[in-house]
C-alpha cells in the first residue's frame, strides 16, 4: 500500500512539475529582457547566450506591430513583414530539432496560425533551444545534427556548426529586417531597448 502512495505520489509530482515547466516555456514575456548569463564559459552555454539574445531581439522588434505594419513590404519584390516573421519562425523550428536530434521534414505541413501564435511559438522554440544547449556537454553539441527531409527521399545532415552561420544567423539577420521594416512603416523599434545591456532603460533616465 505505501508502495502504491509513494508511485502516485511521484507521478503527480512529476505532472506537476511537468505542467510548471510548461508554464514557464509559455511565458511570453520572458524575453522582455534577457536572462542572466551563465555563470562559465562552455560551447553549449555561450551558443545559449547567443540564441537568448536572438529572443531578445526578436521579443522587442515584433511588439506591438499592427496588421498594416505585417503587410508592409519595402518593395513589390521583397516579402512582407508578416512572411519575414513566417520565416524566422521556421528557422527557430529548425534550430530546435536541431537540439532536440530530430529532423526538420518538409513534407509535414505545418499549423495555420494567427500573428500571435507565430509569435509565442517563435519565442518558446528560442527558449527551448536555449534551456537545451545551456545544459550542454561538448559531446552533446557534435551530436546536434541539422537534418533536412524533403520530397522523394532526399536527406541533407550538417553539423551544429551550420546551425551557427545559418538558421540562427539568418534568424538575427531577418529580426534586423523587420526593425527596419517597422520603422519604415511608421511604428519605430522601442528606443528604451538596450540590446547591449539586454533590457529596456528606465525612460526617466
């Protein structure tokens, strides 16, 4: 009998703290500022830095963007705000698997989701990514493999070291897009935010 409370017992403590983790991956102003630093220096924690300050970035630059401001597009050429952001999250998806050792298959259709979906999804993949690679062991990183699924077979692996000058550059070089895109649209990036200092300046100072 005490065998049986003592199983239940953990079983709800783990859901609880499942769910807790959840909460917290959920929190969609967790990149209002970026999070503390690690406190050493490994590949795994400074790849999280670097992703934590992708998040940071892309929390302020899609806030409070209008739907007239997602239509945007500088030239008839160029994607709109709202496909740019499309992209970005891919890319954060593709980042993910990446850490999560699965791959990114294209032949899955993804979900239809409004501007704030993508955007709470885009910022919990960041997150995900981070909390993954802070716990990271040299080890862990070589196993990080890109792997790319497409139509009829094909099948693409790149080591984590793409993952750093492709999807997770790409991702800040597209953020840069959209602030400009933004303040090109009338609706500026927030001159409070510090992205050297990783948060928003009292405005009284």
């Amino acid at each position: 009998m005490n065998k049986t409370l003592a199983f239940f017992t953990c079983l709800v403590l783990s859901i609880s703290i499942s769910l807790s983790q959840d909460k917290e991956i959920n929190d969609a102003n967790y990149y209002y500022q970026i999070p503390d630093a690690p406190g050493s220096f490994t590949a795994g924690t400074v790849a999280s830095r670097m992703v934590d300050g992708l998040g940071f970035r892309y929390f302020h630059a899609t806030a409070d963007l209008t739907e007239e401001n997602l239509a945007f597009k500088p030239s008839e050429e160029a994607r709109t705000m709202g496909e740019t952001i499309d992209h970005i999250l891919g890319l954060t998806r593709t980042t993910l698997n990446a850490v999560m050792k699965e791959p990114t298959d294209f032949t899955i259709e993804q979900p239809k989701l409004n501007f704030e979906e993508k955007r709470l999804k885009t910022l919990e993949n960041i997150r995900r990514t981070s909390e993954i690679l802070k716990n990271s062991s040299d080890k862990d990183m070589e196993e990080y493999k890109t792997i790319f699924l497409s139509g009829n077979g094909n099948r693409s692996e790149y080591p984590f070291w793409n993952q750093l000058n492709g999807p997770i550059a790409d991702a800040l070089w597209h953020v840069g897009q959209v602030v400009t895109f933004r303040r090109s649209a009338g609706n500026p990036f927030n001159s409070q935010v510090s992205v050297l200092q990783g948060k928003v300046r009292d405005s009284g100072n």
